[in-house]
C-alpha cells in the first residue's frame, strides 16, 4: 500500500514539473503561426481560448485554424449585432445597423464556403475572404455616412473579426494567373450562357411585361417565383420594354438568374433612394444582387435621386461571376458599385459625376462607354474610386477598351468643372486605364490620402 501511494505521489510532482513544459511548448507552437501574420495578438488570444488547441504542423493547417476562428467571432459578432438593434437610437442608426446584420450573415456565409467547399481554389478562397473584409468595411461606412458613428459602431465594430479575416487572407496569397477569356468573355463563364448573352431571342422561364401580355406585371414578381423553383440551374427572366419602378433585391439563395431586357433604351429599371433621404450607401441601390452567377443583358439600371441627394446607387453588385452585357448605368454620384466579388461588364453605358464607378470588387469593365454629366456648382467629377483596404485583396477595377467622355451638358463647360480619372478612395487602391480613348475632359488629380498608389 505504501509502495502504490509512493508511486502516485510521484506521478503526480512529475506531472507537475512536465505540464509547464507541455504547455509551454503548445503555447510557443502556436506563437509561432502567429507571428507570420498581419495581426499576431488577436491570433494568439483566439488560438488559446480554444477549449483543445490544435498545434498546426503546416501552413495550410494553420489556415484552416485562422479561418475557422474568425468564423466563430463572426458567428458571435452577428448575435451581438442582433441584440444591439434595440440600442438604436433614431432612425439613420436602424438603418446602418440593418446593414451590418445583413453584412455579418454574408461575412458568415463567405467563410464557411472557404471552410467547407470541396472543389475551390486558393484563389476562391482569396476572392471569397477579401469580399467578408470588404463587407465588414461597408457595415462601418454606413454608421460614418450617415453621421452616426459615436454609438452603436463601437458596439458592432468590438469583435476583432476584421484582424482574424485580414490573418486568414494572408495566408491565402495566390501566385498570379493570367485571366484567360473565351469569345470575348471570361473562361469563368460557361459555353451555355456565353450562348444565351449573344442570342438574339433566348428563351425564357419567365415573361414579364408591364401590360400584362406576360407570366408576371413586375420584376419582384418573376423573382420571387424563381426563388421557388427547384434545382439551380441558369433561370433566364425576359423583361419586356416599359420602365419599372422597382427596388430589387436579388439575395444569395438566388443564383443563376438572368434578365434579358428588349435594349437598354427600352427596358428600365429605375429607383430614387439615396442617402440625402436617409439610406445608407449600400441600401440605396435601384437593384442589388448578391445571388452568385447573377448575368443582365440590355437592360438600364437608373437611380433619379439627383445630384443635390449625394450617393444614390443605380446598381449594386456582389454577386460573385456576375456579368453585365450591353447594359446601361444612369445615375450621378455613386452610379455603379461595383461592391465586391468577381464581376465582368462588357459594352455597357455609364453615366454619372463623383465616385460614378466605386466599390471594391474584382472587376474589368471591357469596351464600355463611360460618360461625365455636368455636375453641381463647386464640385468635382470623378470617374472611378476604388475601395482596397487590405494589401492581400484581389480587387482592383480595370478599364479596358473603352470611352471617357463628356456628355452634351457638360461638354460646352468643362474649363469650368474639374474632372478625375479617378481617386486612391482607400489606402491599397488599384485601378487600371487600358487601351482606353480619353476625352479631353481629365485632369490629373493631386493632394489626397493614398496618392502613392498612384503609377
């Protein structure tokens, strides 16, 4: 008996003297990942909460581990942000803050497809993760817009969710390929619907037409009747001419869809919210789509705020593999946010005065006509501003092929207007003129934050 108490006795101190040693070699373990990225504290705090922390061996362990921490913050900001709707005050801050709970679930959905798809790429998982960090910036953009940002944005903003993503990202860095293209689209998008983008008359699902000759009177109508259909394969939506005045939202569980107008003269969707009149940036949108594959063909997307109401959105895309053929874009400030995601437009018109092509989505805007209006007294037209926060993004906006003019109000005045190809909108900011006529309209801009991003 004493010989068995003995020998406990010195299990025990010998566990005692090792279990320092085990733990410390965990804890420099993972010091040691840590280190490698932008933001180590936060890492190190998260990876020693877990209840049973894994030691990665390898880079893309520790990636894993990077990413499903950051979801897990996620998923415990979207339940803050909840419960922190009925700390609102007024209603600009229920605005703002209805975006960042609808932000946070796409944050949440963005991770897990990095976690959980089976078939993606490094490149995916770059494209996926910038856009959760691109969301979370337009969730803090609409408290500042809107002149509410002293309360609830703290709250919200508390989380360390943006240093966790802004680790996984950097892990993420992909070598360069070459974007390949396929009859003048990119290879991305399949034979099928390179088809249906350059037939004269595809056929569709559905038929809408504001005299009733068709299967629905309105847009909102033949989408909430795709949303019922089963499967998720390409829903090709034709839109007769007429002008609807209509919001869209076209949500992530739709995907695939495609409208077909009768020519952009002819078939318009038009809004007016704007932030004058109290959205936010992101919520003013005429049509927002965030449904992946999401494609549009000779239809003009217009928001009539005016410029006296500041940023109203004609369209707003974060559909990933989105693409945008012989489409129009009227608006004047904020005209076509091109929000996040991969994106594509190809021969469209764009028409507006300040930040008219924004966002920061990995896009290519090809063959495209892109015109200045005149805009207010004492102030300033500029083409794009482009909206990178984070050096291991893959966003930039890239101009090719195009036009940079001057429209008929603005063309007899412009020594009295000043107008900008573009501006560095964030401190990573990348925007590419390619083969592009430009009017003699610009000038180049000077004296603003991020101008080193300038070549």
């Amino acid at each position: 008996m004493a010989t068995k108490l003995a020998c406990f006795v010195l299990f025990m101190i010998m566990s005692m003297a090792i279990s320092p040693t085990l733990s410390s070699v965990v804890t420099n373990a993972m010091d040691y990942w840590c280190d490698k990225t932008p933001n180590p504290q936060p890492c190190k705090y998260f990876m020693r909460q877990e209840p049973k922390p894994l030691v990665p061996k390898t880079k893309s362990e520790f990636r894993k581990v990077a990413v499903g921490i950051a979801l897990e913050r996620a998923l415990h900001a979207e339940t803050h942000t909840k419960w922190l709707g009925k700390k609102c005050r007024n209603d600009k801050e229920k605005a703002a803050w209805a975006d960042c709970l609808k932000l946070y679930q796409q944050i949440i959905l963005q991770i897990n497809q990095t976690l959980h798809s089976t078939k993606c790429t490094d490149f995916d998982v770059q494209t996926w993760l910038s856009t959760a960090l691109t969301n979370l910036e337009t969730c803090r953009a609409g408290f500042v817009e809107l002149r509410v940002s002293d309360y609830v944005l703290p709250l919200i903003m508390s989380n360390n969710v943006s240093k966790l993503i802004s680790n996984a990202l950097a892990l993420t860095i992909t070598k360069f390929v070459p974007q390949s293209y396929k009859h003048g689209f990119p290879s991305w998008l399949k034979a099928g619907d390179r088809k249906l983008l350059q037939s004269s008359s595809p056929t569709p699902n559905l038929l809408v037409a504001r005299d009733g000759s068709g299967n629905r009177r309105t847009i909102k109508e033949a989408l909430d009747a795709a949303s019922k259909r089963s499967g998720k394969g390409r829903f090709v939506i034709r839109v007769k001419s007429g002008i609807y005045q209509e919001n869209l939202e076209i949500g992530n569980k739709l995907k695939n869809i495609m409208l077909v107008g009768d020519g952009l003269r002819n078939t318009i969707i038009t809004g007016s919210r704007s932030v004058g009149d109290g959205s936010t940036t992101f919520d003013s949108a005429t049509v927002a789509v965030t449904g992946e594959g999401f494609i549009a063909r000779g239809i003009t997307f217009r928001n009539t705020a005016g410029p006296q109401k500041h940023q109203a959105v004609a369209l707003r895309s974060g559909s990933d593999l989105s693409v945008f053929y012989r489409c129009g874009f009227e608006g004047y400030q904020d005209t076509l946010y091109v929000h996040s995601q991969r994106q594509f437009y190809k021969e469209c018109y764009i028409y507006g005065t300040v930040d008219f092509i924004f966002g920061n989505a990995a896009v290519v805007l090809q063959n495209c006509m892109i015109y200045a209006w005149r805009p207010m007294d004492q102030q300033k037209n500029t083409v794009t501003a482009q909206g990178r926060t984070d050096p291991n993004q893959n966003t930039g906006i890239v101009i090719h092929g195009s036009r940079v003019m001057a429209t008929a109000d603005l063309s007899p005045v412009l020594s009295s207007f000043k107008t900008f190809l573009g501006r560095p909108w964030k401190e990573y900011s990348r925007t590419v003129f390619m083969k592009t006529y430009l009017d003699s309209l610009w000038i180049l801009q000077a004296g603003l934050n991020g101008m080193e991003t300038l070549l």
